[in-house]
C-alpha cells in the first residue's frame, strides 16, 4: 500500500513559514522532522541549493501536529511490535 503518490515536497520558504508559525527555533525543528540537529534542520531551509524534504519526514513532522498523544502512543507501539526499541 502506498500512501503518498506524485509527491512535492515543500519549499525552503513553506518550510521557514512553519518554523515561524510555531514560534520554534531551529534545535526545537530538527526535534520535531526527527533529524540530529539545527545543522541539518538548515539544510532544508538555506543555501544555494536547500535539500528537498522527504515525504516520510514530512510526514513525521505533520503527524506530531495532528495526532493525539494516544494514537501517537499506538504508533510508537506498533513500531516495537515490529521489532523497534527506544
């Protein structure tokens, strides 16, 4: 099952403009797309040639702000019941 198809991802600027919306900084951004740092939290917002977003961090980053803490936590089990650990 796909979930997502045609996909494009958001600009620097769609991407700054949620940074802003939240009132994040960059540390509390990379927490939130699941990356190690504001360094690479930049790197989809700066430079030359910004990198492009992938959906499935994209799509972590919007679940975090649509789910409930439940049915985040029944995710997070789902993962374990596969085989994760955290």
């Amino acid at each position: 099952m796909r979930l997502i198809d045609n996909y494009t991802p958001p600009t620097a600027d769609d991407l700054n403009r949620l940074k802003e919306t939240l009132g994040y900084t960059g540390n509390q951004m990379a927490d939130l797309a699941g990356v190690a740092s504001n360094s690479q939290w930049r790197k989809y917002t700066g430079g030359e040639s910004p990198r492009a977003m992938s959906p499935h961090i994209l799509f972590y980053m919007a679940a975090q702000q649509v789910l409930s803490k439940n049915e985040l936590d029944r995710v997070l089990d789902k993962m374990k019941e596969i085989g994760a650990s955290f």
